[in-house]
C-alpha cells in the first residue's frame, strides 16, 4: 500500500497539481449523502465527487439524465457537511451546461452558493469550451470528463470503450489539451485504452483521474457502491470490489427480520 507524500490539512484544486508534480497518485471516489461522505473523507479520500451516477445508485434510473440541478445541489449539500478533509467536485447534470454559457455559468454558481462545493465537473472537450470558459472567468474551478461521457449514451448508443479508433484519439488528445488551456484543474478519462490515456497524463501538467484507463494516468475514480460490492449486477473489468456489503448487509438484515419475528429482539438489555 503506497503512502501518501504530504498531509494536506484541506485538499485544494492546487494540492492536486502538487501531487501530481510529486508523482503522488490521487484518489477519487464518489459520495452522495452525509453518512457515506464522512466514512469516504475519514478514510483520507482526496476527492470525493458528487456524481450525476446518483441517477443510477440512488434514484435507480437507467442513466443519468433524468436527475435534475436541484436533486444534484440537495446531494452536494449533504456531502459537503461531512467532509473535513476532501476535495468536493460536482457534476453538472445533463442539460444544464451544453448548449448555453450562461445557462452552465447560473447552474455552476448554484451549486457553489447552494450547497458550498468547490468544484464542478463538465462533461465533453471543443463543444463546450464556451460554457467552460465562461464558468472560469467567474472564479469557479472546473473539472473536465472525456472519453465515455455517460451524458452522452443517446449518442454513443453503448457503454464501451472510446477512442480505440485513430480519429477518435487524436479529439481526445485535442480535447485534453484544449481543456488544460482553458483552465481546467483535472481531468477524469473514462473507458479508453490504457496507452492513450498515460500518453495524454504524460502530455498535461494537470492531473489525469481515470476510470476504466490504466494505471499511467495521475489518479483512479470508483462509483462508491460499486467499489463496495453494493451491486453485483454491476462487473465491468476496471472494477475491483474492495468489499461485499451486498451478502454483508442481506445477512444482517435477514438475522433482524428472523429476530424479530421470533420475539428475540428487543430483549431485557435492550429495553427501558
């Protein structure tokens, strides 16, 4: 297990830099309520991402498009009064950033006003660049997401790998390089070759965050349920379940089903 080179007191978008500059690799894992946040923060996470996936784990939509900015800003709001620790980054939802700068500059500073965040994340690279650039110049820092952008799945039509065709590379690389020149802090790359996404960490100075990447980029971001065992339904290759709370819990709740129905809880300890 690797040992962190430096105690940030707060993880900040510059810490961030900092690690990667010092070959520190960053950890990444989402969170969407207080209980889970405070256990992700405690455990020394270095950025804890309020994910537009809590359409997915938390509402049980098939995608991420249905959840709207105010579902996302009542998810950040809950995080952000856990953390002590953590970087906090934001998903802005589907529909509210694409097609207009200042739309994606009013949703951006809810979600910071609302909910007290640090960061947002965007998805996609040259189509938005004006929504980004807008919400940097306002002093609000910004995440970039390319590769498998799950905003994007109408348009994909399918969850598999990107970029693995030449033309579809080189946007990506493109794409990176536009978003580091924006003013982006980090970038996530999602389901792309492994070589590609370390050719494209190795090109920037800031942080490369993969998922379903390989490990030549500066930091890896897991789905907290999946990483978990929360969903056996769920098994792609990048994912490594570093527990199973799914049998874990079904246990316990069957033991306190069993329980009650036999009389056997509460007993006399467990009463006034």
């Amino acid at each position: 297990m690797s040992v962190a080179k430096k105690q940030f007191k707060r993880v900040t978008v510059k810490s961030l830099v900092e690690m990667k500059r010092q070959n520190e690799k960053i950890s990444m894992l989402t969170a969407y309520d207080y209980t889970t946040a405070r256990i992700v923060d405690d455990a020394g996470t270095d950025v804890i991402l309020v994910g537009d996936s809590a359409s997915n784990v938390m509402a049980g939509h098939e995608t991420t498009l249905p959840i709207t900015l105010d579902q996302m800003i009542y998810h950040a709001s809950s995080v952000i009064r856990a953390i002590k620790r953590s970087l906090i980054v934001v998903d802005l939802p589907f529909g509210s950033y694409q097609s207009d700068p200042k739309e994606a500059l009013r949703s951006a500073i809810r979600i910071m006003k609302e909910s007290g965040a640090h960061a947002v994340k965007m998805e996609g690279g040259n189509e938005i660049k004006e929504s980004i650039k807008r919400t940097l110049k306002a002093g609000i820092p910004v995440m970039g997401h390319l590769g498998l952008t799950p905003q994007s799945i109408y348009k994909f039509g399918t969850y598999t790998v990107r970029a693995k065709e030449e033309a579809e590379a080189i946007k990506l690389k493109e794409d990176a390089l536009l978003l580091e020149k924006l003013g982006c802090f980090a970038i996530v790359l999602e389901k792309v070759p492994a070589k590609l996404a370390a050719e494209v960490a190795k090109s920037l100075t800031i942080p490369i965050i993969g998922i379903g990447a390989g490990n030549g980029v500066d930091g890896q971001v897991l789905v907290i349920t999946d990483m978990l065992g929360m969903d056996k339904s769920f098994s792609p290759r990048f994912l490594r379940r570093y527990a199973d709370l799914h049998t874990i819990m079904s246990e316990a709740i069957g033991n306190y089903n069993n329980d009650v129905k036999s009389g056997d809880f509460p007993n006399e300890n467990e009463q006034y």
